[in-house]
C-alpha cells in the first residue's frame, strides 16, 4: 500500500512504492532479493511517520491522524518483514553454493 499526502487529504492505492518485486521471495532473482533487502520506505513517508510518532508522544494526535499513523506503521513493520525475508534468502543462496 502507497500512502499519499495532497491538499489535506490522505489516500492509498495498493500499488508496490519503488517497483519493489512482488511474491514469494524463493521465487525472486538475486537482483530482485537485493533490490528488495536495500530498500526504504519513501522519504515523504517516512517524515509523516516522524510527526505521527512524535504527535503520539505529546498526546496531540487527531483521531484521523491516529489512523493514519496506524496505517504508516502497518507500513513500515510490512516492509521490515519483507526485507528480512529477502535477506534470509539470500544468505539461504549463500550458504547452498558449493565451495
């Protein structure tokens, strides 16, 4: 999900940000695992989740706001994961090579 900020309002769309590969990582290429293991979540992005959080921390966050942090946070852990699982599949290819 691509979470967009423009003239007040939020929207999303279930597009992959990036053209970051989709599918189970097994299947990927290892140019696509790299892709996927050295990639971040978008730079406008990342600073609204920034604001949220420290919003969340002064206790000033709006109910729509609330929202949205929840989906920025949803995310940014989807993302995590994603890399993770493409580095373990790497280093899974690493360790399968003969010496």
């Amino acid at each position: 999900m691509v979470l967009k900020y423009r003239d007040g309002n939020w929207s999303s769309s279930s597009a992959v940000p990036s053209g970051l590969p989709l599918g189970p990582v097994k299947k990927l290429s290892e140019q696509e695992l790299q892709k996927l293991a050295k990639s971040k979540m978008p730079a406008a992005q990342q600073r609204w989740l920034h604001i949220l959080l420290t919003k969340q921390a002064e206790e000033t966050l709006t109910q729509s706001e609330k929202q949205v942090l929840q989906k920025l946070h949803r995310l940014y852990t989807q993302g995590t994961i994603r890399k993770s699982e493409a580095l373990a599949e790497l280093k899974r290819r690493e360790l399968q090579q003969p010496n």
